[in-house]
C-alpha cells in the first residue's frame, strides 16, 4: 500500500506528456491557474490498482530547473515545492521523448538527482520506431537507477504498467544518484546513457523531415500555410453559421416560452431582455470558438503550428513581434477572446502583453452585423446586387477590406509603437523547438475542446451574465412617467444625452450614444439596440438589416456612416475581451490601459473620417 | 564562419560564441536545447523573407527555430 496522494508528469516540452495526462486521467480534469500567474494548472485523478486515488498535475513542459518563463518557473518551485500553497509532488513521473533521448534525459538526469521517488515514462516509442531506433528501456532503467516504463500514450500502451510503477515508487524510496552534475557534464552523461540504451540505429529517412522539406519551403511553405488560413477561415464562418442560427433560435424559443408562461412583470422583462438576449448574444459565438478551437489543437497536436510560427516570423518581427504572436492574432479574426487565452504560448512576457494589447483590433465576427448593416445601407451595391457580409463583391467589399485592413495596420503601428515604449526590451529573439509531426487523437481534441467550451460558457454565465444585468438595469430604471419614453427615463438615457456632447463632434447623433451603451456588451448588439431605438419589430435578420438600413438612411448623413464604421474598427466595446484581459494580466492596469487607448483611437478615427467626408461634400 | 553563413546541409561543428551578443533569457534557452560550445548543428531550412530569417537547425533528432542575429553570435568549422 502506498501512502502518497500526489504525483506530477514532468519533461521537455513535445514528449507527448498531455498525451500521456489524458490517457491516465480521462476526462477528469480540473484546469485552473496556478495562483498569481496565468500559467494553467491541470490536474486530474489517477486511480491506482489498489483502487486508491492519487491528484495527478501535468506541469508545465520545460527543458530544465533554470526557468526562462512563466511555464518553466511554476515547474521549478513546484518541483522543488517552493510554490506558495502547492504541495511538491511526492512522486515525479519524468516523461521521455523516446525518439529524442540525448536532449530529454539532459532534464530528466536533472530531476533524479533531486533524490525524490521516481519513474520515468519512456513515450512515443512508436515515433522511434518510425525513425528506426531500437531502444532497451531495462538498459535505460540500470543506467538511470529508476524505473522505466515504455508507453505509446495515444495507443493506451503501457499505461497499467507506469500505474502500477507510480503506486510502487513511493515503497521503493528515493532514487539513488550520482553527485549533482553541472548542464555540459550532464549533457554528457546524457549522450552516453542515450548511446548505450538504442540498441540499434537505421537511417530510415524520417517523415518529419520530407514533410519539412514541402511545409518549410520557401514558397510552398506560405502557400501552403495561406491555403490552410483560407480553409480554416470558411469553416469558421460558413460553418458555424446554421449552429449559430440554431442556438439563437432556441434562444429566442426560450424568450417566447419565459413570455407564454410568466405574466408580465418587470422581471419578465429582466429575464427575456436583459438576461437572455445578453447572454444569448454571446452564446451565439459558441459554434464560431468551437470550429476555430477545432482547428488550433489540431494543428497544434500535429506539430504543423510551429511551423506556421516559423513561417511569419520574419513578418512580425517586423513591428517587434515573434512567430508566437501569429496564432493568438490569427484567432482574434474570429473573436479576441480565444485570441487572448492563446497568447499563453508566447514565452516573453512583454511580446506577450504587446500580442494581448492589439489583439482587440483584428476584425473579429462580432463586428460584420454592424459592419453589414451599415455599408447595406450607405455603401452603393455598384457591382453586384445588395448583398451582406462576404459576398459582397465591388464598392461594398471595398470598404469591408479597407476596414479589415485598417484595423491590421492599426495593429502593426501600435505594436511598433508599444514595443518602444511601454513594453520596450530587448527583441525577445525567436528560439522554439519545432516538434515532430504526428497525427493528432480525436480524444484528445475532444478533451481540449470540452475545456474550451467550458470555460467560455462559464464566463458568459458569470461575467456576461452580471453585465446584462447592469446593463438592464440602467435602461429600465428609473421607470418612466405614463407618456414617457423609458429609455429617456432612464439612467441610460441620461448617459446617453452626456455623451451625445462628447461623440457630437465626431459626427454622431444622441440615437447613437444610446446605442453605444448597451454595445459596452458587445459590438453586435448595436445594431439590435439601434433596431429597438428606430422602433423596428426585429424578426428575420434580413428583414431587419433592410428596414433599419432605410431608417438609418433617413436620419444618419453619409459621413456620420462612415464615421461610424471607423468607430467600430478600434472601439473596444466588449466586455468579454476586457475581462479576460484582466484575467491574463492579472489586474486592472492593462484593461484599463486597452479600454483608454482604444476608445481615443476611435475617437481620433471616427472624427478625422467625419471631418474629411464633410470636407469632401459627401 | 558564423552559423548563418553556414549553407543547408552539411554538419557542422560550433566552435565559439561571443555570449555578449546574446540576452541572457536568449542564451540560457539555445543552452537548455542542447545549442553550446562543440554542439554538432546543421541547417535545416531559411525562412521566405528579409533575407532568410529564421533558420531552422537540426541537433541531434531535433529541429530548432532561432533567429539570424541569435546565429551570427556562433563560430562553426565544416566537418
């Protein structure tokens, strides 16, 4: 019997030990974040043949005790139990790439010299066979001193046997070892103990490097990469369209039933106006996230998206960016938010918080409802027939691609901006393993894809939730005299008329004041507040966009459209992004920092549009 | 020869670095993946613009993305 109840997987970044964590604890996951940094703690329940339950953590991967980011420094103190209120584990599982020995055991000779029971998990055989490696785990194991385990994590090989080494290792003691070793020796050590347990060595041409030499070529490589971007880019905005579609639908069947069932009453109204088309709003997402996230864990799992970092690092470092920073912006095409959470895989903390800053200003999905309404109703269809969002070929595609782009050039220049001012240090440079190629696990995107989906659902049940609240609240009390308008009567509308004087000379009217209000949620619910104020029965989304566009025509000048529109590109009007920024930056200095930014360069923006389409008569 | 003269292909052995070009963070982290004094390296890839930045290299059975500047830092002999 064993009497530890804490175990850690710990090893190189690439030795497959998320693999590994999935197949030992299924879909028992907790995921958390290691308290004062945003470095995600995973942890999960490992049952051990005895029946008794151990608290497994997967720590974050690293190539050593000597830390050089967040990642490695929570693996440091929590391995050497200096992190505050984390218990060291009392049993270490190192986790070994078996096709890549001589580097892995560098930082595995490094945790068995510690002294603290311990078994090691050779994995990925089945990848050293592809690259035709013999290996003898028992010659490894005499080396080592410790037990070795050979495992093939995504086939569920060896798993029972690592399990039952796990529930042994703490009856066995500490590992006896050497004396400690400097990184050259023990890089040393390592070589000869990798010499001595492959037993045999063919020069099989390995598949990563041909898949390499297409992938990485200098100009397959980016055609490839675009081609992909583009595939990846229609599913998440074709697809996701009928889910989307389905889930507002039921969104609105709910609303409906709550109106069916409840009298009317205030908190009728809470319940269908404020609650659930705030969070319906936001759920609506969920399909878009999901598709994007679908596509980022394979990617990743298949080792290609280290190579798409390669690829555009040349690009970004030209604004004072690396590789790192190409996926998390790539995301934020389709929403900032996983676009901000990816930015974990950034290892310089100021590329990092310079890749969050800007992130807000890709053009996310949010924004096309305003962006379509507006250029349906002010930009001539001089090509094509009146269509909406990308079908817009002509003057109307025109102006959609002039606001894409110039929301990525007011990425670039703030960023340049950014990285010489307040997050200036030196180029953090571009060092980054790129890992074999391997076929990615349905099990294991479906887990990561479940956390995913997770964690956004539990936001928009907190923080949206609270925000739809408030934001009700302001527009319903306090209640208006018989006669009144309720919005006029209202907090908001109150609001509204103070900052009708501040966004006047930038051409907007108090209708839109009111509407920025509420779009605090986010940006897309403009355009149904905008529908409210015009008084319009919101049905069918076309039936919609057409009539508020004839009403907007009615009371809105072209310049104060366009106005408008330049708005949108830089406005940081949703909640969700801010919340999660305070979350990855842990405070309140940076949101605060975006919201201010942002809104002035919307201010600056809009203004500099208005004035010069006036200017030009039109 | 720097390591970013080096041509695609053949083995090569790193015979010097001038730490002083390299931030500290930098070259803790090329140590950590194996890249120090008498490592044996190889290029793997270039990449598209600005002249061939990055490079990838090979040491050992893996593959490693850095930078040119990170390159010129390192002296290496054919072998």
């Amino acid at each position: 019997m064993s009497n530890f109840r804490t175990a850690a997987l710990v090893g190189n970044p690439n030795a497959g030990k998320s693999a590994l964590f999935n197949a030992l604890t299924g879909a028992r996951q907790k995921i958390a974040n290691y308290a004062g940094v945003t470095v995600e703690r995973k942890s999960g329940r490992l049952v051990l043949p005895s029946g008794e339950p151990v608290e497994l953590t997967d720590l974050p991967g690293s190539y050593g005790l000597d830390a050089t980011s967040p990642d490695e420094e929570v693996t440091r103190k929590v391995v050497l139990g200096l992190f505050p209120g984390e218990a060291a584990p009392e049993v270490l599982v190192i986790v070994l790439d078996a096709s890549n020995l001589e580097q892995h055991l560098v930082f595995a000779l490094e945790l068995i010299e510690l002294g603290k029971p311990t078994v090691v998990a050779l994995n990925m055989l089945d990848l050293a066979e592809r690259d035709g490696l013999t290996i003898d785990p028992a010659a490894l194991a005499s080396e080592l001193g410790v037990p070795v385990i050979p495992t093939v994590a995504v086939r569920r090989k060896g798993l029972a046997e690592l399990t039952q080494a796990i529930a042994e290792a703490e009856a066995r003691g500490p590992s006896p070892r050497g004396p400690h070793e400097f990184m050259a020796e023990r890089r040393l050590t390592a070589q000869t103990i990798a010499g001595s347990a492959i037993l045999s060595e063919t020069s099989k041409h390995r598949l990563h490097a041909r898949l390499d030499q297409v992938l990485l070529h200098p100009w397959m490589g980016p055609l490839i990469l675009f081609a992909l971007l583009f595939v990846v880019f229609q599913a998440v905005f074709a697809g996701a369209t009928p889910f989307a579609d389905a889930l507002q639908g039921g969104v609105d069947w709910l609303g409906v039933q709550v109106r069916n069932i409840m009298p009317p009453s205030l908190f009728r109204d809470l319940l269908t106006d404020g609650i659930l088309s705030g969070v319906g709003s936001v759920v609506v997402f969920l399909p878009q996230i999901l598709i994007l996230f679908f596509f980022i864990l394979a990617l990743e799992a298949s080792g290609y998206m280290a190579r798409a970092a390669f690829l555009m690092d040349r690009m970004m470092a030209g604004v004072g960016l690396s590789g790192r920073s190409f996926i998390p912006l790539l995301s934020s095409f389709a929403c900032a938010i996983p676009g901000i959470m990816a930015t974990r895989g950034i290892t310089d903390p100021r590329d990092r918080l310079t890749t969050i800053l800007i992130a807000p200003m890709m053009t996310c999905s949010a924004r096309l409802p305003v962006y379509a309404v507006i250029i349906a109703a002010f930009i001539p269809a001089r090509t094509v027939g009146p269509g909406i969002g990308l079908n817009l070929i002509g003057l109307q595609g025109l102006v959609l691609f002039v606001l894409y782009v110039s929301g990525i050039l007011g990425a670039m220049v703030v960023a340049m901006v950014l990285r010489s001012s307040l997050t200036k240090g030196a180029a953090s440079g571009f060092i980054m393993e790129l890992p074999k190629y391997q076929m990615p696990r349905v099990k294991d995107l479906a887990i990561g894809l479940y956390q995913r989906a997770w964690i956004f659902m539990r936001r928009a049940g907190t923080i949206i939730f609270t925000v739809a609240v408030i934001l009700w609240l302001l527009l319903n009390f306090p209640r208006a005299a018989p006669g009144e308008s309720q919005v006029d009567a209202s907090i908001a509308g109150h609001v509204a008329n103070g900052l009708a004087l501040v966004v006047e000379p930038i051409g907007f009217n108090r209708d839109i004041a009111l509407a920025l209000i509420p779009a605090m949620a986010a940006r897309e619910v403009a355009v149904s507040s905008l529908a409210t104020t015009y008084a319009i029965d919101a049905k069918g989304d076309d039936a919609t966009a057409i009539a508020l566009g004839s009403q907007l025509k009615a009371h809105w000048s072209l310049p104060t459209a366009l106005a408008f529109l330049a708005w949108f590109v830089f406005a940081p009007q949703c909640l969700s992004t801010i919340a999660v920024t305070r979350r990855e930056t842990n405070g309140w200095k940076w949101p605060g920092f975006m919201l201010l930014y942002l809104f002035a360069l919307a201010y600056i923006f809009a203004g500099i549009t208005y004035w010069s389409a006036v200017a030009l008569g039109l | 020869m720097t390591l970013d003269h080096l041509p695609l292909g053949p083995r090569a052995r790193i015979v010097a670095i001038d730490w002083s070009l390299l931030a500290d963070d930098e070259a803790q982290r090329l140590r950590a993946l194996g890249i120090d004094l008498g490592a044996q390296v190889a290029l793997a890839h270039r990449g598209v613009f600005g002249g061939g930045d990055p490079l990838a290299l090979t040491i050992g059975r893996m593959t490693v993305a850095l930078r040119r500047s990170h390159a010129r830092a390192m002296q290496v002999e054919e072998i």
